[in-house]
C-alpha cells in the first residue's frame, strides 16, 4: 500500500500549527508528511499504531514524534467506555527547526530528539500529560504570536527531560517507499496556485498546467489536502489577507483585491466565517496602531 502525501494546514505569521479533533471513530489513514514534524496525541481512546514497518497498540493518553517522509497511520480501538476519539496533532516545519537550532545554542539538544523521531519516538504518559496541559491552555483562535512560539519552545523543553522515551522502528525508513510521481504533481500544484492564488483561478486552470483531467485534481486534493481545491484555495487567500490586514494600512477594500476577491461583501463574509472575526476586527485585534 502506498502512503499518500498530506498537506499540513498552514497558518501564515506562525512557525507551528496544531489542531484538535473530535470524532466518533478514528479511521485508518496511511500518509506522510513531506516538511514538517508530527506530534501526534491521542486521548480517551487505545490506538493501533502503523509507523513505517512497526505495528503496536497503544493505551489511552499516547504521544509519538514522526519525522518528515515517515509513513503513518493510526486507527481506534473501539471500547464499551469510548465517546469520543480526540487527537491533538502538533506540526512544525524540518527547515524552521533547523535554521533555529543552527541560531540558539539552547535548542541544540532538540537536534537529537528529531534524528530519534526517524524511527518513530513514543514519550511515557508522564510527558504525555504535561504537553497535553500545555497545548490545552492554547486557544488558536485569539492568540497572541509570541506567546504561541513561546508555547512550542515549552513543549520541546518537555519532550527533551523524558528519559524513558523509546523509538519505534529498528531502522530508518527510505523515501522510495512512496509515490514520487504524486509528489512531484503536488509541489508543482502548489507552486503554481501560490502564484497564481490572486488570479481568477479555476480547477481547470490548474489541471491544464500540469497536464491531467479536472477529476485527478480534484482527487489529490481529497487525498492529500483533505479538502477540496476550492477550500483549499479560499484558505490561502484569506491567509495572506490576514497578513496583509496586520502588516500594512491599506484599505480593506484594497487587501481584498490584492488577494483574489473582486466583491468586498463576499470577502468580509468568508473572512469571517474562517477567521471567527471581521477583516476590521481582525486588524484592531492583532495592530492596534493601524488607520481602519
């Protein structure tokens, strides 16, 4: 079975991302990551762990680090006691990790953690909890960007003291396990929607450019976004507005076109459907200094 790539969320102004999920069963899904990290959490629930060719179950309240090109994928164990099945998942990027350890010697002793979790490194539940406390005290929402780095700096502090961590795999799992002509089209895909994103960009847009049907498109995106192009597209448009919201004066009108939308009343409705916020809220809240 071939591991599909999934696309981490991005957020643009943040090193790091997380998200919690709340579901009635958790499904199997065998996936890597091609950049980034992943922290992975379960809790309320006993897990079925694939990592590369390791296989294990795992009680409730479990935590596991997983490199970049490691293929993984977690499925529930269903219980009498089992409500709900959440998953606290916690990325960050290889080169932003890296190029911060090369600039502070105190996140040097991250470095070994990382080279671990090439193999898989499940922390005890002791650590477990404590990243758990932490994460729990995060509202992504209404953040401040210092405090959330601060945040992920903590968690790595935490992860760092557990001296009963252990990995997973007996060796190294190699990249020509997975399907590289799937990864090449998604790092041409995005790189072309990034830019292109504030162009009247459609679906068949972008399957002409890289020469395949609508319904391929529309299918790595399914399995590798897991979302549509749509939302996919809407959710960089909004992000770069965000950025454009904080770091600049600009009328909102102005950020608005610069991004992709030609109707401010449909802009300020996504915006706020995504953002829980106001385009003018969201520029009060995160630069008190701007001219709205």
């Amino acid at each position: 079975m071939k591991a599909t790539l999934e696309k981490v969320p991005q957020r643009i102004g943040c090193s790091w991302r997380f998200k919690k999920i709340i579901e009635p069963v958790k499904e199997f899904s065998w996936h890597y990551h091609q950049k980034e990290f992943e922290l992975l959490i379960h809790r309320n629930f006993r897990s079925r762990c694939h990592i590369g060719h390791y296989q294990g179950d795992f009680e409730q309240a479990s935590m596991i680090l997983i490199a970049p090109s490691v293929p993984h994928g977690i499925e529930s164990i269903s219980t009498p006691d089992n409500k709900n099945y959440e998953t606290i998942v916690v990325w960050f990027k290889q080169d932003w990790i890296a190029n911060m350890m090369f600039s502070c010697q105190e996140l040097r002793k991250v470095d070994s953690l990382l080279k671990r979790a090439e193999k898989g490194l499940l922390f005890s539940p002791e650590t477990t909890q404590k990243v758990i406390n932490i994460v729990e005290t995060i509202d992504e929402k209404h953040f401040d960007p210092i405090n959330l780095l601060a945040n992920l700096i903590h968690i790595f502090e935490v992860l760092c003291q557990d001296k009963s961590s252990q990995t997973l795999l007996s060796h190294n799992v190699e990249s020509k396990n997975h399907d590289h002509c799937n990864k090449e089209k998604i790092e041409r895909l995005c790189a072309f929607i990034d830019q292109h994103y504030a162009e009247p960009l459609t679906l068949e847009d972008v399957a002409n450019f890289i020469c395949t049907s609508e319904s391929t498109i529309h299918r790595l995106f399914e399995q590798h976004f897991n979302e549509t192009f749509i939302q996919y597209l809407k959710k960089l448009r909004l992000n770069h507005a965000s950025e454009l919201l904080v770091s600049s004066s600009e009328p909102i009108s102005h950020v608005a076109e610069q991004v992709g939308y030609r109707n401010q009343a449909n802009f300020n409705r996504q915006f706020k459907q995504y953002k829980n916020m106001t385009p003018r809220e969201y520029r009060r809240t995160y630069k008190l200094d701007a001219k709205v």
